[in-house]
C-alpha cells in the first residue's frame, strides 16, 4: 500500500462541486470535483485534447447545493492529467487531473475551508463541518 504524502486531508464532495480552467488557446477544461483539502483537488472532466489539460496556472472551483460558493483564479499546479481508459469515446477522453494549490491567498483560504465545509464528505460519509 502507497504511504500518503499529501500534508492536508482530503473529502470526498457531493453533487454540485465542480472546477474549471481556461488553457491558453482558450478552451475551457470543466468537470466534477472528485476530492478537495486545503492543499488540492482532483476534478474528472471531458477532453477532445488528447493531451489533456495541460500546465494551468489557475483554476475557478465553485458549487451550488444550498448556497453557491465561487473562488476565482485560485493559483495552482497540475500535479498530473491522465485518461479514464473506461470513459473514453472515439473522440472525447475522460481524464483525471489532480491540481496543487500555490499561494493562497487569506481570501481564498477562507473561501476554501467555507467551501469544503459546505461541500466535503468526510470517508464515513458524514458531512463536513469544519475544514480542519
């Protein structure tokens, strides 16, 4: 079994979380957020680029359920961007990204912890009350 090296928790989130970057020629890479803590996310998206989403250097994470909660321009890395072999059609792929988030801001610290506490599934499938 792989030893964990991520320094922040990471929740599963429910329905309505969701994340996208603008890659330089424009296109918009959206999809669902699959897991987020204080320092990443990963997000499951679709792509006719068969390189996947590329080096971003910023990605919007934002969600609805009881109240919509948007963080926009949140610095980032992507640490990898893979196919979903069981998700992949003649012309669209589905990928996996997981992004690293750099430099938060105070803002987006806070709107991060008010977002996973809102969004988060903690691995007993209780609800997230707090991002600590």
């Amino acid at each position: 079994m792989c030893e964990e090296k991520r320094k922040f928790k990471r929740f599963r989130v429910k329905e309505g979380a969701f994340a996208a970057f603008v890659t330089p020629n424009e296109l918009i890479h959206m999809g669902r957020i699959q897991d987020i803590g204080m320092g990443g996310l990963c997000l499951r998206y679709l792509s006719m680029d068969t390189g996947g989403g590329g080096d971003h250097s910023s990605i919007k994470i934002f969600g609805s359920n009881e109240r919509f909660i948007h963080l926009d321009k949140v610095r980032c890395r992507v640490a990898y961007d893979c196919e979903v072999p069981e998700g992949t059609w003649e012309q669209i792929s589905t990928r996996r990204c997981g992004v690293e988030f750099e430099n938060l801001s105070v803002k987006d610290k806070v709107l991060l912890e008010d977002f996973i506490g809102s969004f988060g599934v903690m691995s007993n499938g209780q609800e997230t009350s707090t991002a600590s």
